[in-house]
C-alpha cells in the first residue's frame, strides 16, 4: 500500500509564489497559473507541481503560511497573503 500524499513540489511551488510576491494579496487564479507553469530544476515545466482549482484551495487552507482575506461588497473573490517568513529575514 502507498503512503500519505505529501505534495511536497505543489507546496514548494506555493511557498516560491509567496516569496515571489513578498506579503502582497493575489487571487487563487494567479497561483494556480504559476503552479501550472512552474518551471522545476531540469529546466522543464513541473509535472508534479501541477494542480487543480479544488486541489489547489485544500492546499492553501490547510498550509500555515497562507491567509486567505474575504471579499467585500464590490468584488465577490476573496485574496490570499503569503504570511511565511520571506527570504530577507532569514
């Protein structure tokens, strides 16, 4: 039997994103295209970093760095913050 998925280059892709965008708020959409056009080591787009719109919301919610800010009245998407530690302050 296969162990846990851990999506280990999904997240490390998101983390990439975030740092990426230091603490700015960005739509899902954004990420998602980054995620799916993620160029990994080999020089080649990720296959493994991939993802789909349900996918990509579980990952965001369940991952500590992330905060999500909901929409107000005008607009009716909410936007996501990178929260974690940027690579400035290590």
């Amino acid at each position: 039997m296969a162990g846990p998925i851990k999506h280990k280059y999904k997240k490390k892709a998101m983390v990439n994103f975030g740092k990426s965008r230091n603490r700015e708020l960005f739509y899902q959409a954004e990420l998602m295209h980054y995620m799916n056009t993620y160029i990994g080591v080999s020089g080649r787009i990720s296959q493994q970093a991939a993802t789909t719109v349900v996918q990509l919301t579980s990952l965001l919610r369940m991952h500590p760095d992330f905060r999500y800010h909901p929409a107000d009245r005008q607009t009716q998407t909410g936007q996501w913050q990178y929260v974690g530690q940027l690579d400035e302050e290590e």
